[in-house]
C-alpha cells in the first residue's frame, strides 16, 4: 500500500511552488499525493478523510501558520483525523515548538531536503506514531 | 553644412555598418583557432558551462563573437534607439535609481509609521505591500481572512485606510508605488488613491507613482480558492491601464510582473517573455478599444527579479529594453520616442535568500543590487538578510537601504552610462538573450496568446517543471548554493530576530469596519454597486463606476466579491 498524503495551501497564501514541488518529488518517492491548492481547514480536513489520507501536508509562507495551522490540527482530532499532520514553509523558529505542541508532528523551513521529508513520513506512518 | 552633415549621415545609417572591420575578424578567427591549440590545449574546464537560462557559455569571447553587430541599429546610444543602453540619455548623472523599500504590515497607521521612518532614512519613494485578504479581495471581517489580516502586508478596507496610509506623505512630491499584484485589487485600490487625492484636492496630474495589475498574478503565479476567470482579470487589468492614460499622467498603472514569474519558477528568457507577452496583449486590446498606441505606451512599466548569475541579469535587462523596442516601433508602430522605452524596477532575487548563515544574503543581494544598476534599472529594492524566515525587521531593512547607498555613492558605478557595453561577453549574451526572448514569445502566440495559454494550464505547466528540476538540481548538489549544498553550514542555528506582525491589526480592522458600516449612507453604496453590477457586462471601462461605489465608502471586499459573483469562479490548475 502506498503512502497517501493530502497536501494542501493553507488559506490564502498564494506561494504555490513549494507545495507543489514537495507533492511531485514524494510521488518520486513512490507516495500518493493528493494535492488540493488552496483551502480552509475544514476542508483540508473533510478532504482528508474521504480520501483515507496517512498524513496531511499544510504549506503556508504567508505567516497564518498559527492560527489556520493548528485549527487545522483541532479539527482533525475533533473529526477522528488521528493521523500525521505536517507543514512547510517560512515558519520563524520561536513557533515552532508551538505548532508542535498543538500537534503539528514536524515543521520543514525552506532548505529541507524532500527525502528528509519523506523519510519522516515513512517512518512515522510505519511506525504507527501516526 | 550642418545639412550636409545630416544627410551624409542618414546616407550611412542607411546601409548596415559592422561595428568591426570584417578584415580584421577573419584574422582573429583564424588566430583563435591558433590559440585554441597552442595555448590552451584544449584545457578549457572539465564540464560544458551553462548560464542559469541554459544559454552555452565560452571559456573566451573575442571580437568576432560580435561580428555582426551593427552600432547604431543594435546598441546605440543612452536614451536613443534601440535603448539597449539605457532609457535616458545621461542616466544615474540625472537622477539616481530611486531607493524604492517595500512596507507593509498590520493596520494602514502601522504602514505610515514604517513609511515614515524609511523615508527618514533616505528612500526616496513609499513602496507598499497589500495584506493577502486585501489582495484576494477580501474585507478583514471576512471569515476567508482569518488569520491573515495585517500579517504579510498592510490591511485596506476601504478608503478611510488608504488616507490613513498616506496622511502626512506627500503624495504630489514623491511617488508612490503600490504591490496590488492582482488586476481585481488593483481597480479598487487605484480608485480609492484616486478619490482620496480629489478629496484632498491634490490634482491628478501631479501623482506619480506604480500600482501592479498583472492578470498573471491572478491566475497563474499565485494560487488561491477563488480565482477571477483569466479573460476577468485581463480586462480588469487593461480597465486600469486605460483610465489611467486619460486621467494620471505621471502614473504607471501596471508593472508587468516578471518577477513573481521567476520566484514562482521560469528562467530569466520566460521571465521577460511573458511579461512582455502580457502588454503585446494590453496593447492588442487597448487598440480594440479605440486607444492609440502612444496614449498607453509610455506609462507602461515592468519588474524584473535579478539572480546570481550576474553578467546573464545584466545581459538580460538590456536585451529586454531592445526586444520592447522592436514591439514597439516595428509591431505596433508607435510613434512617440517613450512609448519605445522600456523602464522597469527590479527587486532582488528572494529566491536566493537562504536560511542558513542568513547574513550571507547580504552578500547575494548587494551582487544582483549592483547587476540591476549596471543593467539600467530605474529603481530598486534590495531584499533584507532576514526574509527565508519573515517580512525584514527596521534593522534588516535600514542594511538594505544602505546597501544601495553604497551601491549610489561609494562604487562609482553611477558615472558613466551602461559600462558593460562593448564587451564581447556582455554584447554577445544580450543578443543571445534577446533572440531566445523574442522566440519564447513566438512560442506564446503560437498557442493563443497569453491569456490561453493561462486558460490551458500550459503557463502553469512549465513554471511547475522549471521549479521541480531546479529542486531536483539542488537535491543532487548540482546547483550548488553556498552554506547549503555546497559548504553546508556547520552553524546548527542563526539566532535571527524575527519581524512580529501586531496581532491587533485584525480586530482593529474589524472595529473600523463595523463603525464604517454603520455611518455610512447604505443607500448611497446599493445604488453605486448596483451600477457597478450591470456594468461589469457591459464592454465599458469600469474605474469611473468603482471610484463612485469606494467614496461611497463601498469596502473593497464588497466590490470584489461583486466581480466574483458577476464574472464567476475559475478552477486554478492543479498540475
């Protein structure tokens, strides 16, 4: 079974490059992504689900990480979405440990490596911490 | 005698003069090839070498890499035909690039206070950049601007907070520029400066200044959930372009947007290409009608994004002015000497910027800064250190303002107009650059033209393969960037003060909203908007109609979301 990650823009932010690249260089990778461009939370979440995803992928560099960011993380668990939820982006450093306390399971800045990333999502699905 | 000496003159321009005697490079061939063998042995680097557009690079350029240039008709002199050497005669010695800093952040009175402390500093201009709800045309009581109001750019609601954006700035004295990326924000906000200058009584005449309006930024380089159809946005973005050619002399009302091309993925050669693709198509449409050529042409302006690859920028600001002339004078015919003139901004490659050992980027911007300048740029914002991780503090943006100060006064490169000129490199790459220009443009028109293309997904297409190689080139280590893949940083982490947007903007917006709402004559903003509404489907300019509904103080979000339900939904391509 391959790997489903639905990627998503958070909101409005416009940067579609990085969410984009990620999506094509996981699918090198042998992953299933969904790509959905630009959403709201709800959406991103319903999407999702419906599609049996593994993990969600949030890219936003327009600073709305915060508050879209972890809505999108409340929403799923509130919804039964238990699995990986992870974001890229220009993110500043100090909101890191924040995102990740709300349940954001890693944050990836702008020179991340996509194999790094797709070695995260393997061995977090795998190994069920998802 | 000075009539003799003109018609002898023309006699010779007339014929095509080589700038080289011709004698004379069949010598240097023969001796290259010489030299080729005895001197370099074939050593000539263990690779083929490439400019970042894949354009083959020499290990030497000699006299005959330009044989067949002619002077007069390909290079020319500063502020004369084919302006490949600049756009005004005595260039810098007349008035230096304007020190052009984008601001924007939180509320409109955050923005002026910004503005104010820049323009104290010696930028010579305001430069603003729009929040996204703003941009995507919505209000910041909006649920779809949750999150974002003030945060990557500054709020505008209506048009209380464009007067509040510029109290204190004198409009009349220095210009103004204006990020409204996206033709459908750019209407509005046009309209609300408009009506905000005849309140206070300042005559149109004397506003000077840059808003953007580029229909690609809408539908192609920026993504979002709802998009303005292309043939909307196209004819919001020559709506603009044409009431400003009758009413604000002095203004730019588009900046054909090369640079968020680059950024969102293209080489420099598709990065020109489009966006003079875009004001072929302006033009086309203007003409239709009933405008002239000269009454629009003059005030268009352009923004290009500069790179590392230093002598392939410069080359390619200088080919993009002689390709624009061409179009001008041979496609459209144009008569006016500055309707064939090319002026453009540059921003520094953001791109570029890396977010390890960020202090290096202060190093890559003051290189492309100093390209754009021996390239001919009218004006210019050098990106701060600190954007890989957040719009610049006052600290980062006081460097790069004093980066092009350096750039102004320390180097010198100012004295003299267009000093590159006359190497075989530089005179070589520029035709070359040009040449590939002018085919990629074929390439567009070959598909329908601009707007198609974007309708297809084509334009979507190739900037997303550009952006996945680029990544894949340096994933594999061969692109190489200093401190990443190449010399990776051994620092774990750069402490980086980080720009915090005030988190009040947003309910502060809010509150002026709900109080705009409540004094205002709603009567008054129905009936505007009901105009506006039968209008929008009617082949009519709309400004007049959208500066009646903004000083009936209709909000920006309720006149974009007007155009979303009259020109309807567009599925942005998911390629």
């Amino acid at each position: 079974m391959k790997i489903k990650v639905v990627m998503s823009k958070l909101g409005l932010d416009i940067h579609w490059r990085g969410a984009l690249v990620v999506s094509r260089m996981l699918r090198d990778e042998g992953m299933e992504v969904v790509y959905l461009g630009n959403q709201f939370p709800e959406q991103i979440v319903e999407a999702a689900i419906q599609e049996g995803a593994d993990v969600i992928g949030l890219s936003t560099l327009g600073g709305n990480h915060l508050t879209l960011g972890i809505k999108v993380v409340q929403i799923a668990r509130e919804k039964g979405f238990n699995s990986l939820i992870i974001m890229g982006g220009v993110i500043p450093e100090d909101d890191i440990p924040l995102l990740k306390e709300a349940g954001i399971a890693e944050v990836f800045g702008p020179e991340t490596k996509i194999e790094n990333i797709a070695a995260f999502i393997r061995s977090h699905v795998k190994s069920g911490i998802a | 005698m000075a009539n003799k000496q003109s018609q002898s003159n023309q006699e010779t321009l007339g014929k095509e003069q080589k700038l080289l005697n011709q004698e004379a490079i069949k010598t240097i061939e023969k001796e290259k090839e010489r030299w080729k063998e005895e001197t370099v042995k074939g050593k000539v680097g263990e690779k083929e070498y490439y400019s970042d557009s894949g354009i083959p690079i020499k290990l030497l350029y000699t006299p005959d890499d330009i044989k067949d240039l002619d002077y007069m008709e390909d290079i020319g002199f500063s502020g004369e035909a084919p302006y490949v050497r600049g756009v005004y005669p005595n260039m810098y010695r007349g008035r230096l690039f304007t020190v052009r800093q984008i601001a924007g952040f939180g509320t409109p009175e955050d923005t002026n206070q910004r503005f104010k402390f820049l323009l104290k500093n010696g930028a010579t201009g305001t430069s603003v950049v729009l929040d996204l709800p703003t941009i995507r045309g919505y209000d910041s009581d909006d649920p779809e601007a949750e999150g974002h109001v003030g945060a990557a750019g500054v709020s505008i609601d209506s048009i209380e907070d464009v007067e509040a954006l510029y109290e204190g700035i004198p409009i009349d004295e220095i210009s103004s520029n204006i990020v409204t990326h996206l033709p459908s924000t750019t209407v509005v906000i046009l309209a609300m400066f408009v009506a905000m200058a005849e309140k206070k009584g300042i005559p149109l005449e004397k506003l000077s200044g840059t808003n953007q309006n580029d229909f690609l930024m809408e539908t192609t380089v920026g993504s979002s959930l709802e998009v303005l159809p292309p043939k909307a946005s196209f004819r919001l973005q020559c709506d603009a372009i044409e009431f400003a050619s009758q009413n604000l002399p002095r203004w730019n009302p588009v900046s054909y947007n090369g640079y968020n091309l680059r950024e969102a993925g293209t080489t420099a050669v598709q990065e020109v290409a489009c966006a003079i693709a875009n004001a072929i198509a302006t033009s086309e449409e203007l003409i239709r009608r009933g405008n002239k050529i000269d009454d629009f042409a003059k005030r268009l302006s352009f923004f290009w994004n500069l790179y590392n690859d230093f002598f392939e920028e410069i080359a390619k600001c200088r080919a993009s002015r002689l390709v624009w002339h061409d179009v001008m004078k041979n496609r459209f015919n144009a008569k006016h000497p500055k309707s064939h003139l090319m002026r453009f901004h540059v921003q520094t490659a953001g791109l570029t910027l890396t977010k390890v050992e960020p202090l290096n980027n202060i190093a890559r911007a003051a290189i492309q800064g100093l390209a754009a300048v021996l390239g001919g740029a009218q004006s210019l914002h050098v990106d701060s250190f600190d954007e890989a991780y957040s719009a610049p503090t006052e600290e980062s943006a006081l460097i790069s303002i004093r980066t092009q100060q350096i750039i102004q006064t320390e180097t010198n490169v100012v004295n003299t107009v267009d000093p590159l000129a006359g190497s075989y490199f530089v005179e070589n790459l520029t035709q070359e650059m040009a040449k590939r220009i002018r085919d990629y443009i074929s390439e567009i028109e070959s598909r329908g033209g601009l707007v198609s293309v974007v309708e297809s997904g084509w334009l979507h297409r190739e900037i997303a393969d550009f952006a996945y190689q680029m990544q894949r080139d340096i994933e594999s280590g061969e692109l190489k960037i200093v401190g990443l893949n190449y010399f990776p940083s051994e620092q774990s982490k750069t402490k980086v003060e980080v720009f915090r947007y005030p988190e009040s903007a947003e309910s502060t917006q809010k509150e002026k909203l709900r109080k705009l709402r409540e004094k205002r004559d709603n009567d008054k903003v129905e009936k505007a908007l009901r105009v506006l509404r039968q209008k929008c489907h009617e082949d009519v300019n709309l400004m007049p109609y959208i500066k009646e509904a903004v000083l009936a103080y209709a909000t920006l979000g309720e006149i974009e979301e007007l155009f979303r339900e009259e020109f309807g939904l567009w599925q942005f391509p998911l390629v």
